[in-house]
C-alpha cells in the first residue's frame, strides 16, 4: 500500500490518510492506551514487546505528522498526549529535511499555541512539546530563525496570553532548559553545530539577565527560583564566559541557605565552575574563593547533624574549584593564603567523620584534588616548586594521617553489621587511599616511611595508650601501599618494620591480612636481607593453616619463594611440609592451591636435584595415587573436577620449577655461580614416571575437551619452563598428541604442537618426531574442512597459529611431498572469511609468514602462482565490506606482502579482480578502484601507507567515507 506524506502543518486538513497508521488506527483500532497499557502492565513479555514495535513505527510513520495534533487535544488522557508530543519530536529531530520551507511558520506557531496551553496542564506533556519546539529552533538556527530565543521570552512575556503570569513563567523556563540540552544531544552535522553554538552563546544575553531577575526577586515563588537555577546549569554548559556568570553564581550561592532550593543551587555551581574554559578567568575565579569558604559553618552544622546531603553537596562545590582550578590559583602567588585555606577546608571534607559509606559519603570526591594539586606543585619550574613544597608539604603530611585515619576498619561489632555491598565499597575506597598514599610518596619521600614507622613503633611499644588494632592495621596499609609499587630496598626504616612485626598482637583477620600483604610487599627486600627471612616466614606458614587468611598468606608465600627462592633452603623441608599439610587438608579454595604449587615450583628450584626429587615423590605421589584411582573409575563430574584439579596442580608446580633458571637469565651473571645440575631435569623424570598414566586418564577423558586441555596445560607449561630440558620426551609426547588430535580434533592439542615446533623443530635430532606429528594434525585439520570447519573456529585459529609458527621457525616442514600445500592454502583463504576476528587475525598471520617464502620454498612459489588470485579476492571481499574494520590493517598485511614478493603477480591480478562493476562495493566507481589499485603497487616499502590506503578504501565501500561515524576508529 503506497502511502501519502501528510504535511507538518495539516492539522486539520482532513487529508486520506493511508490504511496502517490513520489517526483512527492509532487511537481506536489498536488504541494507544491499550498498547501504552500493554507495554507497561502486560505480564506477557510478546505482547510488551508487540506493543512497543507498533508505537516506534506509528511515531516514525508519514502520518504522525497528521496524528499528533489529533492526540494532543484536551480530551485525550496524558499518556496518548504525550505520545503525540513524543512522536511530534522525533518527527522534527529525525526526520527535518521532510518538512518543506514554507510550513516552518505554522509548524513554530503551532508549537507555541501547544505549549502555552499545556503550561497549566500535563507536566511531562509540556516537556516533550518544548523538547520539540527546541529540535525545531535548532534546525532553524541561525538562518531562518536568527533570534530563536530573544523571540521565545517576548512571545512568553507578552500580556495577552490566558495563562496566568507563573505558568507563562514556568513554561518559559523549561523551554530555555531544554534548549540547551537538546542541543548537546542533537544530530547536528559538525560544521552546523558549530554554527548553531555561537549563535546560542549570544543569545545567552536574552537569557541570563532575565534569570538574575527571577532569581533576585524576593517575590519569585520557590518552584520559580528552582527552576531558574535548573536552567542555568543547562546554558553553562554551553562553555558560557564565567565571568559572565558571575551575578548567577553569586544569586546561586545565596540561594544555597534555601533547603528547597540547595540541590539545584549546588548543581549549578559545580556546572559553572567546571567548565573547560573557565581557568581564562581568574579574577572571576579569586572572586569565588570567599564564596566557598564562607560556606563552612554550613558544612561544619552539616556535619554536626550528620546531614550528609550538604555536607556532600558543599564538598562538590569546593572540590570543583580546587581541582579544576588548582594550576591557575597557584599561579596567583600573592592570594596564595585564601587558595591554602580552600585546601584546608577541601582536607577537612576528606577527613569528615564517620566510616565510608555507612556513616558518609562525601570524603571520597576529595581525593583526585590530591593528586591534580601535587601534580601542579611539581610542575613548577625548581624556585616556585620550592616555595610551594614548603608550604604543602605539611599540608600532604597532615593528609597521610587523615586518610589512614579514614582507612581504619570499625569495630568489629560494627563491622558485623554491615552489609557485603558496604563492605565491598569500603574496600575499593581502601584501595582508592592506597593509590592516594603511593602517589603521595613522590613528594615527601623517604619521610614518609620514617613518619609511618615511628608512629608504628609508639603504637606497639607504648603502655600508655590503649592498644588498637585498627590503628595499628591502618599503618601498615600505608607502609604496604608503598612497599608494593615503590623500591623501599635501600629505605633504612625497613629493618626495625620487619623487627617490629612479630610484636604485632595478631587477633583480627582483617590485620592479620593486612600483615601478609606487607611482608609480601617487602620480599624483594627481604630477598637482599636474607638474615631476616626468619623473623616473618614462621608467621606466614602459620596463616596458611587460616581459610580466611587464604589469598594474603598464600600469595605472601608465593612471592617469598620467588624472590628469595636462594636462600630458603635451610627452610625447605619446613615450607614443604606445611603447604603439603594445607593441600591434603584442602583447606583453600581452587586458585590458592594453583598458587601455593607455584611457590613450591620456585622454592625447589633452588635445592640439589636429588632434594628436589625426594620432596617432588612426597609432595605428588598422594595426587599420583588419587589420579590412579580415578582413571580406573566410570567417568562423571565429580571425578572429572578431581582429575581437573589435580592436573592443574601438576601444571602450575612445573610452571615454575626452573631448576635451570631461565627465568633469571635476566637478573645478572652471579646467578650462573649455581652448579649446572647433572643428569635428567627432576620434571622430566616426574612425567616420564606418570606419562602411562596420564594416557590411561586421556583414553577415558579424550571427548572432554576440559580434561584434554588440562592434559595439555601440563606439558605446555613445562616445555616453555624447561625449554631444551625438556628434550627427552619430546619423541613419547608427540606420539602421544598425535593420537590424541587423530581421535578427537582440539585447539589445545594444537597449541601443544606449536609449542614444540617453536623450541625444537630447528634441531636436526628432534625435526623427524615434529615433522611426523604437524604432517599428521595437518592432515586431520584438512579433513575437518572437507566436513566443514565453521563449528571449530578455535581449532581453525590455533591451526592458522601453527602453520605460521611451523614457517617463521621451520620452513623445511613445508617441503615435505606429503604436505598438500595446495589445500592447505585454500583452507587459510576460507578462514579469511570466518565471523570470528581471532580466527582471522591468525589466517592473515599465516599468509603474511607464507608470502615471504614464495622464493625459497618450491611449492609455496607454485600454490601462490596457482591460487594467489584466489586469496587476493577474498581479500578485496573483506576490504569491501565482509570483514570488521577492526581487522582491516591485518588485510592490509597481506596486501603489502603480496606486492612485496609477488608483484608482477598482483599488478595482474588486482586489475582483473576489481574489473567486475559492484566488486568488491556497489558504491565504488571505476576511477575509485582504478586509483586504489595503483597507490597499492606503487607502495613496496612503507606498511603503514599501505594501512592507511585499505582504511580510506573500506570507509569508501562501506559509505561511511566523511561521516562522523568513522572518528571513532
């Protein structure tokens, strides 16, 4: 059914209107209230969903223009009213350049006559109409509609209208409100909202002084004033000049000792005072100062009364000013006494009473202010910053004693109280202080940590107070904050910290955790200072034995046995025996005890091997003999997870049991003084001891693709921890993997293969294994593509992986005659076209290695020259539309390859293949290919020219070349 465009101004023209969506139709056929009614009551999830599909075509529909009117009539209920408003929006806002020039009159006129009757009716009514009125005078501005505001406060000022003069008022004020925020989110081209932003800068001069009027008169009625304030925070936004502002803020501030009014009052400030452009005026900005710290008797009364709304909207204000201001008051050196005393009264919003979030909310907005004021002191040139130091540094030291304060746990009574949702608040705001104290470090230094320690030190040796817990714990939150992220090794308070702990009365969890974290931050140190390894290690394994001091005590111990793994063997047998006795006694949860078995990897690699291997046998053997049982058992979930979790234990103990020490290759050549050990590596002899068994699990599990996958994570992590070590099973694993991938194809299995083409393929004594092995899972893959691979994209991913490997480490495995390299190659170009990025990234990965070696590898020169225009097209399909963008500069890739090693080929090829009209985009014209063709072969050098061109290029098939669409890539 063709339907009729019904004009914008048809009111009451009585045109046919089309079948679908007549006002009939609307209002009595499917009747907007039943489907309103439906869209909100209906329990049915269809029918909401029918509902709100038919109301989103009828407000889109030609015919809205004519219906909306019709449900704007005084006899409808709101909901249909509002509906006639909404649709009159979206009409106006989305769809402008439907309505022809000359109904733009009638079309405001209307608008106007409907606005001024809902000013004494349906609120959210009224709203919508000015949000449409707004659309329609920014669409009009400034050419058509030159003085849009001037011309809306005379029309609303004038005399004769029926509405009383409050409601005119109030009218008025939500049109000038929403005016500005219809702008911020209208979809103004670019080089129009700039046009219209200028004009609406100097129309505030319509606005402003008529606010200041209603604001200032003592016979405004408090809805009036309210919604004044509301409006100008609307045009601040605007980046309105602040001095321009000035008699508003002020009108603003006054109105803040008006509850009614306070929260608006408050908005607007905050608005004004943040604007981008308001640092350019600093006198306006000098003149604020007194205006906020003649607010704090109101904040302290707040306070007092624990009325946490003012106490917070107060500390918005003056955070406000300081932090976006903090550069350009410091700059004003001769008022540095009134900008200290706004950080003064800034300090004290950051230490106001109470625990957050239970008792207050407010000391939290403070804390970014620290970091921009310290980041402006420091930025000064040497002179200025020394004067400034001077005077702030007192001000960061007094800020490190409030902020440990305000990290001070409750009681524990108190606490218990709380719900998880608090507590959870309560830390992240824990964290957000630890991040405030690092950063802090940077101006006061060394001091910092001698002030935390002598007050550590008088809170744990003085009987005069009474001890607390809380204090003591928030303390060494601080010196942990620190010690984890800043090099303490050379601070000279850190030995009388670690002998201070030990004294510590430890009979809280929450202290307890905050210990070991602190000595976990401090074992790079203790690692220079092994003397003190005693004094804190017995309090480690002590809280290992404590399931609520699992992360703490087990990560503390983790990084122990990392950093000081050479001198722990004296403490060898004792780490073993305790972290064997937490294990059995499954104490902790799945990932603690992955954890705990990385310690245990880093300590043993530090002992002779043949301790290793004695603790290895007590330390494994009960799992061996658990994964014995459970391979003889029927499989089901519950063993599964025990086989899950005991492979993963045997994997992340060889992850880090290096007794080689790869890992510290890095760290300097005193750590070659270690002897090299003789014979085979102790993980080696592990597996080879419990590879039977792991196969008997496999022959069971080989459907599981968890179980299968933690099979492989064992011999993964091993082989890049062990490296060339790990040459002896190389034969036995990779039959093993072969049979593995031959029953049951898995991404795992293949990533495995990787791995062992990466380390050993390039030696003579390892190639034959390998090479049996990739030509094996080579052939199972080929065969998956011929059944289809598109429910496999992880193992078409981990595939395209290998055969790049295989080629950037062994080309020689692609000279093998029973290699099909021709259907390996056209498998690659069918990945190419897979929905899945990861998948494609690792094809274009294959074919960028693949290129290069069309000269060297035979049969890689002839698959090219046979099929090369093939992957030459699926590239240009991708290119043109069939790809996500994100993945363009992979394309782009195999573009650059192509011509640098196979150019005669390509300038051949890419003629032809862009010659059919429509290829690759129906919105490309001849000359458009014509040009990309050419910049594409006359660039063999410079890769990121050749990305830049398959950008442009995509942005012009997709049609999105020019749009606002494409800033954001």
């Amino acid at each position: 059914m063709e339907r009729r465009e019904e004009q914008p101004g048809a009111a009451g023209a009585g045109a046919a209107p089309a079948l679908d969506f007549t006002v009939e139709n609307v209002e009595k056929s499917c009747a907007v209230l039943q489907a309103l009614h439906q869209l909100y009551y209906d329990p049915n999830i269809e029918n909401k969903n029918l509902a709100q599909k038919w109301l989103m075509q009828a407000q889109v529909s030609p015919q809205a223009w004519h219906f909306s009117w019709q449900l704007l009539q005084p006899d409808k209920v709101p909901e249909i009213q509002y509906f006639g408003a909404s649709a009159l929006h979206i009409k106006i806002s989305r769809y402008w350049s439907d309505i022809p020039t000359d109904q733009y009159e009638s079309l405001k006129a209307q608008l106007f006559t409907q606005i001024t009757r809902f000013a004494s009716g349906s609120k959210i009514v009224l709203t919508r109409l000015c949000v449409a009125l707004a659309s329609l005078a920014l669409s009009m501005m400034p050419d058509a509609w030159p003085c849009a505001v001037a011309d809306m406060v005379r029309l609303f000022q004038a005399e004769d209208s029926p509405v009383d003069g409050q409601g005119r008022c109030l009218a008025l004020l939500e049109l000038l409100t929403v005016l500005p925020e219809e702008f911020q989110t209208s979809r103004l081209p670019q080089y129009r909202k700039g046009l219209v932003r200028t004009s609406l800068a100097v129309e505030c001069g319509a606005v402003f002084p008529l606010l200041e009027q209603l604001l200032q008169q003592p016979s405004s009625p408090s809805c009036v004033r309210q919604k004044v304030l509301k409006c100008f925070s609307s045009w601040v936004q605007l980046e309105v000049p602040l001095q321009d502002c000035e008699a508003l803020i002020q009108a603003a501030f006054a109105a803040l000792q008006d509850s009614e009014l306070f929260d608006s009052s408050v908005e607007a400030i905050v608005n004004a005072i943040s604007q981008p452009d308001a640092q350019r005026y600093v006198n306006t900005l000098l003149k604020l100062i007194p205006l906020v710290l003649g607010l704090q008797e109101q904040l302290r009364q707040a306070v007092q009364n624990g009325d946490m709304e003012t106490s917070h909207g107060i500390c918005r204000i003056a955070v406000a000013l300081g932090e976006n201001h903090s550069r350009a008051l410091l700059d004003q050196v001769e008022h540095w006494q009134s900008f200290l005393a706004l950080v003064n009264m800034i300090m004290f919003c950051t230490g106001i009473p109470g625990h957050y979030p239970v008792n207050e909310t407010t000391s939290s907005l403070t804390l970014t202010f620290w970091y921009t004021l310290q980041d402006d002191i420091l930025s000064f040139e040497a002179e200025k910053q020394a004067v400034y130091q001077q005077v702030y540094r007192p001000v960061y030291f007094q800020l490190v004693d409030v902020l440990l304060h305000k990290a001070q746990f409750p009681s524990d009574e108190e606490y218990g109280f709380w719900s998880s949702d608090e507590k959870e608040q309560f830390r992240i705001y824990r964290v957000d202080i630890s991040d405030t104290l690092m950063y802090v470090y940077e101006m006061l230094g060394a001091e910092l940590l001698s002030n935390l320690y002598d007050k550590l030190g008088r809170l744990l040796t003085s009987s005069e107070e009474p001890y607390s817990w809380q204090h003591t714990e928030a303390l060494l939150y601080g010196f942990q904050s620190i010690a984890e992220t800043i090099d303490v090794n050379y601070s000279d308070v850190v030995p009388g910290l670690i002998g201070l702990i030990p004294r510590i009365s430890i009979s809280n969890v929450q202290l307890a955790d905050t210990v070991m974290f602190t000595i976990g931050a401090l074992s790079e140190w203790l690692a220079d200072h092994p003397v003190m390894i005693n004094s804190v290690l017995p309090l480690v394994l002590h809280a290992l034995g404590n399931p609520e001091l699992s992360v703490s005590s087990v990560s503390t111990l983790k990084k122990i046995c990392r950093e000081c793994k050479y001198d722990l063997p004296p403490y060898a047998a004792n780490i073993v025996a305790v972290s064997q006795d937490v294990l059995m006694k499954q104490i902790h949860k799945t990932s603690q005890c992955m954890w705990l078995m990385q310690a245990l990897g880093f300590l043993l690699s530090a002992l002779q091997v043949e301790e290793i291997l004695k603790n290895l046998h007590s330390l494994i053997s009960p799992y061996i003999q658990q994964l014995e049982k459970l391979a003889e058992e029927i499989p089901n979930p519950s063993n599964k997870l025990a086989i899950v979790h005991i492979l993963g234990l045997l994997s992340n103990l060889f992850t880090t049991l290096d007794i080689s020490h790869h890992e510290d290759d890095h760290e300097g050549p005193e750590l070659r003084k270690l002897p090299v050990p003789q014979g085979p590596n102790p993980v080696v002899v592990v597996l080879q001891q419990v590879f039977q068994l792991i196969q008997k699990v496999l022959s069971k599990w080989l459907n599981d693709a968890q179980v299968v996958e933690a099979v492989c994570a064992i011999f993964e992590k091993s082989v890049k921890t062990l490296l060339d070590d790990f040459a002896p099973m190389v034969p036995q694993l990779c039959e093993m993997l072969g049979r593995m991938y031959s029953t049951i194809p898995q991404a795992s299995a293949l990533d495995l293969t990787r791995q062992l083409v990466h380390i050993f393929a390039h030696e003579p004594a390892h190639f034959p294994p390998i090479e049996a092995l990739f030509l094996l899972v080579t052939s199972v893959t080929l065969t998956l593509f011929q059944q289809g691979p598109r429910d496999h994209p992880d193992i078409v991913d981990s595939f395209m992986q290998l055969l790049a490997q295989a080629l950037k480490r062994k080309p020689d495995l692609f000279l093998c005659e029973r290699l099909d390299v021709k259907a390996v190659f056209q498998c690659a170009v069918l990945a190419l076209k897979f929905p899945e990025a990861p998948t494609v990234k690792a094809s274009c990965g294959f074919f960028t290695e693949l290129l290069p070696r069309c000269g060297e590898v035979e049969s890689v020169g002839k698959v090219v020259q046979e099929d090369g225009r093939m992957l030459l097209i699926a590239v240009l399909e991708a290119i043109g539309g069939q790809a996500s963008r994100s993945l363009m500069d992979c394309f782009a890739d195999i573009l650059f390859a192509l011509n640098k090693h196979c150019f005669s080929l390509l300038s051949m090829w890419i003629k032809e293949a862009l010659q059919p009209p429509g290829f690759p985009s129906a919105r490309l014209s001849p000359e458009q290919k014509d040009t990309f063709s050419q910049q594409i072969l006359r660039e063999r050098v410079n890769k990121r020219r050749v990305k830049e061109m398959v950008k442009e290029f995509t942005l012009l098939c997709r049609g999105l070349h020019g749009t606002d669409y494409t800033a954001d890539y």
